[in-house]
C-alpha cells in the first residue's frame, strides 16, 4: 500500500487515536511526506498483539488488534491493522450462530478512523439484546478502540492494561518550507473558496483550521455522548476525563470498566457461565417423570381393575 494512501486517511481528518500512536504513524510515514518532526521519538513501545483461543465452541473470539480503519484496504492484522468492516463481519457470524452464546472482543488496539466507528459501535451495543457480549482489554484499548469496548455488555482489563483517550485528534502538514528549499512551488488551481484547504503546501489558513476544527469537535461531542451511553454515566464524567488514559484501576473507580483481573482469569468466567448443564441432571429428571407417570397409570389401571 502507498504512503500517499494512508496521508489521505490519517491527515487532516478526524482520528480517534491516542497521541503515542498518531505520533508513531506520522515517524513512519515522515520520509515519504517530507514531515520535519520535533520532540517525538521514532521508538516504538507497541506491544504484539496477542489472541485468545475458546475452549468449549460457545464463544466467538473477535480479535480488536492495532490501528482501525474503516474499510479493509488489503491489509490483515499481520500488518497492524483491523478494519471496521471486518469486525461487523465476524460480529454478524457470531450473532447468526446459534451455537455461539457469548462474544468476547479480544482488544489490543490504540484506537483508528472516525468513519466507521459509531455505526459499529452502536451495532455492538445493539446487539447485547441477543447475546453477551464482552470486552477484554488485552493489554490496549484506547480512543475508538475504547468506543467499541465501551459497547460490549462488560469489559474485564488486567492490572497493566490502559484505557481511555476519549478525545479526538489529528495532524496538518505544513511543507511550505521544505518545498522553497528544494526549489519547489506548488500552485493549486481550484473552483470553490475552500477547495484547497488543509493543503500541506502552504500554512494552515485560519479558515481551514476552524473548518477542522468544527469536524473535530462534531466527532468529540458524538464520542462522548455514546461512551456515556455505553457505559451509563453522564456525560459530563465522560469530558472530564479530557481524553486522558488510565490504568485499569483508575478505569474501574470511574466506571469506564466493569473487572480488574488478569485476561486467563477472565477468559475462564467466560467460559464457565457458558458451559452447558450437565445433561445427566435432565435425563435423570425425564428419567424420574417417566416413572411417576408409570407408576400412576399403573395405580389407576388396578384401581380400575377393582
């Protein structure tokens, strides 16, 4: 995939991603688009991500890894990527499966793409109607990320898990600079005032950074108001988080989560509260209702006979 492609996703355009990882993402792509870039480390602290694999068939693992775009683009978690098309699909397979009686959606993510979120987010949500649906945070589950966690019925963390960054962020590339230094001018022929706004050849105009201004905090408000619903508090307990991250213990004394406890621990929850009934008990009892029923008929056939 070409750099020019993830420019177009990532700049200028609302992104719920925690900071660290815009930063991360912006170190990758800096040679490609010429980004000077001060104060931020090209070292990387991103953990692997890793999976969770059901024992018993009635739970459907829906793995949440890396940065989450909107649409698959060719990429797999291999590359540290999800998309939100892809978790609905697996989302609709689990739900359509009758042996299936709870999802858990394994995250390890530090958050994505506006677009795409708040459909599924709310698909999440919806869905808790039909089954269970759970969250683990495995050990990440930041900015969207947190957004589609916070739709689950339930989310269990472990004690060095992070969560949060409820805020919305993105990145304008000035290379005005760069370019009268190469001997480069770029002209923009446009119909439409605003057509060429937010473009990396010239400073951002006051105009252009209210325009995304706007769009950041449209996508803010929209955040906040779902966590809140997700997680039932108010949405004034949302915004004063101020898009902040937390340990899971912080998490939990703010009713962002539900569970401090470690991913195994959590996974066998899971599976107990699923694990069929013993169907000796039921064939016992069809087995006792059988014999009562002979033995009344057989009562009342010598009742009869006297």
């Amino acid at each position: 995939m070409k750099n020019s492609l993830i420019e177009t996703m990532l700049l200028n355009e609302p992104l719920m991603l925690s900071q660290p990882k815009l930063n991360a993402i912006l170190v990758a792509m800096a040679d490609r688009a010429n980004i000077e870039l001060e104060g931020i480390s090209t070292a990387s602290s991103m953990s692997t991500p890793s999976k969770i694999e059901s024992q018993n068939g009635a739970i459907a693992v829906i793995p949440i890894n890396g940065s989450i775009t909107h649409k698959s683009i060719g990429l797999n978690a291999m590359s540290g990527l999800t998309s939100y098309q892809e978790i609905e699909s697996q989302l609709d397979k689990a739900l359509n499966n009758p042996s299936v009686t709870e999802i858990v959606l394994d995250i390890d993510s530090h958050g994505g793409q506006v677009s795409g979120a708040f459909d599924l987010a709310d698909k999440i949500y919806e869905s808790r109607s039909i089954k269970p649906i759970t969250a683990f945070v495995n050990e990440a589950a930041y900015s969207a990320a947190f957004l589609l966690a916070s739709s689950a019925s339930e989310i269990f963390a472990p004690r060095t898990a992070g969560v949060g960054s409820i805020g919305v962020i993105t990145a304008h590339v000035d290379n005005s600079v760069h370019n009268e230094q190469q001997g480069r001018k770029v002209t923009y022929i446009k119909a439409g005032t605003h057509k060429a706004d937010g473009n990396p050849d010239e400073p951002l105009s006051e105009a252009a950074h209210a325009h995304i201004q706007e769009r950041i905090d449209s996508s803010y408000s929209l955040f906040v108001n779902t966590v809140a619903r997700n997680r039932g508090i108010s949405v004034n307990a949302v915004i004063e988080t101020q898009a902040k991250t937390y340990t899971a213990e912080s998490a939990l004394s703010l009713k962002l989560i539900d569970h401090v406890t470690s991913i195994n621990s959590a996974l066998s929850t899971v599976l107990e509260r699923n694990r069929p009934s013993k169907p000796t008990n039921s064939r016992r009892i069809a087995r006792r209702a059988t014999a009562i029923k002979l033995t009344n008929q057989s009562t009342s056939h010598e009742v009869g006979e006297q």
